[in-house]
C-alpha cells in the first residue's frame, strides 16, 4: 500500500454489472429501493466566525459571485433558515408518511444544534457522516482532513452517545483521498465501516476493493446529484419551480420502477438539504413525490443501513466479481486489426 497521504487509484471501471444486473431481492419482493439522504450542514459551512478567511456562498439563494471575507447576517440566515424551519417540515412531513430517512451529519453543525439530535433518532432516522466541517476538501492538507475525519468521529458518538457511529460516510466535498481515510480511521478504531455514499456510479449497490486493506472490500451506495434540491440553488440548468423537481422526481422513480418490474431491480436517491426544500412551496411540491410513491406497490423506503445491510446479507463481498477487477490490457498490448 502507498503512503497514508498519497492518492491510490483503483482501476476505472465502465462495465459493472453489464447485462447481468442482479435481482437485488428487496424486501417483500419491492421493484426499487429508495433513500432519502438529508445533508444535515447547517453551521458546518465556511465561515469567518469559525476562523475562515471567507464565508461559504455555495448553493445559496442569492449566491454570491465573489467570496466575502467578512460575516454576512444575509448568508448566515440563509443557512440558519434549513436548522430553524426545514429541518421541523422534513421531519413532520415523513412522519406523516411513516418514511425514513438518512441524515447526513457534518458534526460542527449538529454541535450548534444538538437539540435535533433527539428528534431525529427518535423518529427512526439513521445518521450518517459527512465530516466536521462541510467545504471542498480539496483546499486543505491531508493532514488537517485526517484529523477532522477522526474529529467527526469522535464529536458523532459523543452527540449521540452510539458508540457503534458511524456506519455509512458521504463526505459529498472530498478529496482524492477522503474515503482511504475514513476507511483507514474505521479500521484503526475496529469501528466497522458498512458502506461510503461517495459514488456516482450505478443504480445499484457494488463492491470495491478496499484502500484500508481490509480483506471484505468496500460496500458502495451510490448516489445521485440529478434527483437532489441543489438544482434549484446550482448553477447552470436547474429547477424553475418547485413542480419541476417534483416532476423529475416521478419521472426518475417511474423508469426505474419499470426496470424493476422487468426483474432489474434500482436503487434510487434523493438528496435534499433542508435550507432549500425547507421552503413552503417545495416541500409542498415534494410531498406530492412521497405521496406518489406511498400509492404505489412494491417500493421499499430504507435508510442507507438498511439497504447496505441487506446488500451484504444477500450479496456477500467476492473479490473476483468486485468493481475495478475487470481487468484490461496495457496500452502497449493493445492491438487494432
């Protein structure tokens, strides 16, 4: 193995499954599995107050062009708004659907907040983590990005008081290095590590070889950034209205649901931020979605826990069928005819 710091690339992968995608066997024989994962970041994002040189103007309402070096009541409230109103209309809003759902914790965040601590586990909610802080995790060292992992570790179980936290990452801002990190902190603390949420690779679950060195590789829950709220704050073509999301929203679930009523079985994400849907009118339109799905037969709504635990149980790690063990020629083999 390389140097704790250095980048370790697995071998790209463009085949996967390929035509023979596996009946992933939901339970109760469901057609698809879907995941609500909830970015739980508010007060976790860049900030002069917590010793940045500029505050964080991504995926804001009015975003800004240039970066401010001063603090900015207008950013702040803006964040403030997913802690103080949409994390409440999240947590009514799929309780009325008996729905759960994954929080994604950046523990800075929860540490200003450790009110909704409560309410979210007791609503049956998993936790899983994204870091300390939220930001490009590109921009800083791989020392200081080692410590926060283990931080955020340590600051998940004191919060909660679970001692088995966290399960599942999705650190959404990494770097090239971020999940051999956190694989190697899970295994340093024989803390194990269930699955990484930082893919984009398929519509199912996948193994890859493990960068921590740990002989059952690495359980792979990818996830999407085309069914998430971002787009209604992102740049370039996003949502014009909140019917907009919620059209795509059925429009994503129905071709995969097709899929799996022809025994193709899909996993379909949805990733929210509680500062955007939070909103009135969007959560209105997006409990459209969830009623949409309630109505429909053999939809399995999971946290990512359970759905990686499933995976496991039906699907056990085999090292020959992993993702990144295709295995292709060197460039100076190749020969065109």
């Amino acid at each position: 193995m390389a140097g704790k710091y250095d980048e370790e690339w697995l071998e790209r992968e463009f085949v996967g499954y390929g035509y023979t995608s596996p009946d992933p066997k939901w339970p109760g024989g469901a057609k698809i599995a879907v995941n609500f994962l909830i970015q739980y970041n508010m007060g976790a994002e860049l900030n002069p107050a917590e010793g940045d040189e500029y505050a964080d103007g991504h995926l804001l309402e009015i975003p800004r062009k240039t970066p401010t070096t001063e603090r900015s009541d207008m950013l702040e409230s803006q964040i403030e708004f997913g802690a103080m109103m949409g994390v409440p209309r999240l947590l009514t809003l799929f309780k009325k659907y008996n729905m759960p759902c994954t929080w994604n914790i950046y523990t800075r965040a929860l540490e200003q907040a450790p009110y909704w601590v409560k309410p979210i586990l007791e609503a049956g909610h998993e936790m899983s983590l994204g870091g300390h802080r939220w930001w490009n995790n590109m921009d800083i060292s791989p020392e200081t990005e080692d410590e926060l992992i283990n931080l955020s570790i340590d600051k998940l179980q004191e919060l909660t008081g679970d001692k088995t936290l966290p399960k599942g990452w999705f650190m959404d801002r990494r770097s090239n290095i971020s999940t051999k990190l956190y694989s190697l902190a899970h295994s340093t603390r024989n803390l194990p590590l269930l699955y990484s949420s930082d893919s984009q690779t398929d519509d199912l679950p996948y193994y890859q070889p493990s960068l921590s060195g740990e002989s059952e590789g690495l359980l792979m829950l990818p996830m999407s950034y085309d069914t998430s709220d971002w787009r209604f704050n992102g740049k370039g073509s996003g949502w014009a209205s909140p019917k907009d999301f919620a059209t795509y929203l059925i429009d994503t679930f129905d071709c995969l649901y097709a899929e799996g009523s022809r025994g193709e079985g899909r996993m379909m994400t949805v990733l929210l931020h509680p500062h955007i849907i939070g909103r009135a009118t969007r959560t209105s339109w997006f409990e459209g979605f969830l009623k949409y799905i309630s109505e429909k037969e053999g939809v399995w709504v999971a946290t990512r826990e359970e759905i990686a635990n499933h995976w496991k149980e039906t699907f056990p790690y085999d090292k020959e069928k992993a993702f990144g063990q295709t295995g292709q020629a060197p460039c100076g083999q190749i020969h065109f005819e």
